[in-house]
C-alpha cells in the first residue's frame, strides 16, 4: 500500500444502525495494516463492536471513555491487535455510554477527542513511530461522541447500506457535517462512500448504487461490498474477514477499497490533510 504524504484521519459514520459501519472501519483498517501501514482504530461507540472484531479486550480495560473524561492518558489506552505488527486499537466500554451525559457540563466538549488525539499523534511521532492512518468509529447516532468524532477528523467516510431508508438518512448526516465544517473543523471533507451489503442480483440494490453515483461520483468509491456470510461471521472469532477468510469475496472487496483510499491519497489535496496538530490547538 503506498504510503500517505501526511497522517490522513477518518470518522466513519451514518447514524443509520447497521449499515456496516464498524464491519467497514476494521477491515480497511486491517487492509491498509496488512499493506505496511501504521493504523490506528479508535472505537468510539459503546457497544464496542470494533473491539471485539479487532480482538482487543474492551470489557475490564480502561479505555476511551476514561480519555475523554480525562482521568486516563491517551497513551495508556493503546493496545497491540494481535496478528498486525502495524495496527493499534484504543477500545470502547459500556462506560461510554455516560459519555453523552458527562460531557455536557466540560468546557470544549466537541474537542476532548481532537485534544487527545493530538497528544498521542505528537508523542508516536517523537518516538519515531508516526501514524499514517486512524480511523475512528462511531455510533449509530449524532450526538456529541460523532461531533467530537467529527471535529477531530480531517475526512468524513460514510457507509452507505444498498437500501432506500440508507439514504434517507443520509440528508441528516450531511447537515450535521455542514454545520461542525463551517462551526468546529473547517478541515473536514466528505471524501469516502462506500456501498455496503450489496448483492447485485436485486434491482432495490442496482438503483440504490446508481442513485448514489449520479449524487457523490468523486467521493464514491465504486467496490461495492458483497452481502457476505463470512464477513458476518468473523467477529464471533474474534477477528477481521481480512485474517478469518482472506479468499472470501468480502476480503477481496475490502483490500481493493483499502487500496483505492491509500491510491486517492497520494492525489488528495494537501492543503487538506495537512494539518498542524500542535497541542491545545482548537480547528
């Protein structure tokens, strides 16, 4: 996988449940690990599905939550995911299902992640260890754990599931979007759809994918990903489809979607992705 010119840092989100979000975010993860790169997942959702697919242990830990609370230094919470010698995981747990609440009352508290993430960003690059990837995941929500997703990321991917109420959901996504680019983080861009659960055989799913074509043909990218049993199946062994069947049609789909993002960054703008990540600074 060719290497980013700059760190490139992804929120991936749809308030719709179950359109492949986390399934999405630990495999191009996985992919883009497996190709050399240094990736780092932050599962922000509190069901901690990531964690589990990753196989990192989210139940007893401290983890993102305690970060945010800023009772626990991010670097503490990094773990290794076992089978990737490039590929780190900062787990949720069913604490984070406070956080909602809990923030509320902070001061900055859309940037408690951004914040976090520049310490970790800074101290992996002065030990000679710098990430050239991060994704975080997020709930199937738009509350104030997306909009810190959101406000710490510098490209929005969206999941979009090849069925109609996917994309009426979309609208709501894409105001919440305009109003934290134009109030929190100028430098967000929508640069990733990806079309998820597709099975070519019904017509519901062909015109879900033109109709997202002739609305987003820059950000799409068009692999779609196969209606899998295998990629279904990888986490309750604890893994990613890249490792659990890497033959699978669903495998195969992820790698070629991972290496279309790594290919579109060596031509993304770098006026967007490189961001000065100094510490406390605020987009």
């Amino acid at each position: 996988m060719p290497k980013p010119e700059h760190l490139r840092i992804f929120t991936v989100s749809n308030q719709k449940g179950g359109v492949g979000k986390t399934t999405t975010t630990v495999n191009i993860a996985a992919a883009l690990a497996m190709g050399g790169l240094h990736v780092l997942v932050v599962d922000l959702d509190p069901q901690g599905n990531a964690s589990t697919a990753l196989g990192v242990e989210h139940r007893e830990n401290s983890g993102i939550y305690e970060v945010l609370m800023g009772d626990t230094p991010i670097e503490s919470v990094v773990q290794k995911v076992a089978g990737f010698p490039h590929l780190e995981c900062i787990s949720s747990n069913t604490a984070l299902a406070q956080a909602e609440i809990n923030l509320v009352s902070m001061v900055a508290r859309e940037l408690r992640l951004k914040e976090a993430l520049n310490e970790l960003i800074q101290s992996k690059a002065t030990q000679g260890q710098p990430y050239d990837y991060i994704f975080i995941d997020c709930p199937p929500s738009l509350g104030l754990l997306t909009v810190n997703a959101l406000a710490a990321a510098q490209e929005l991917l969206i999941p979009i599931q090849c069925e109609y109420y996917a994309l009426e959901g979309l609208t709501q996504l894409l105001e919440t979007y305009s109003v934290v680019k134009k109030r929190l983080n100028s430098e967000l861009k929508l640069s990733t759809i990806i079309l998820t659960m597709f099975d070519g055989r019904t017509r519901l799913a062909n015109d879900v994918a033109a109709s997202v074509r002739s609305h987003f043909p820059q950000e799409l990218i068009d692999i779609p990903i196969p209606r899998a049993v295998r990629v279904s199946e990888a986490p309750s062994y604890g893994q990613t489809v890249m490792t659990y069947d890497p033959g699978s049609p669903g495998a195969l789909a992820y790698l070629q979607v991972a290496r279309e993002i790594a290919e579109r960054g060596k031509a993304f703008d770098s006026n967007v992705i490189s961001i000065n990540y100094k510490k406390g600074e605020s987009a």
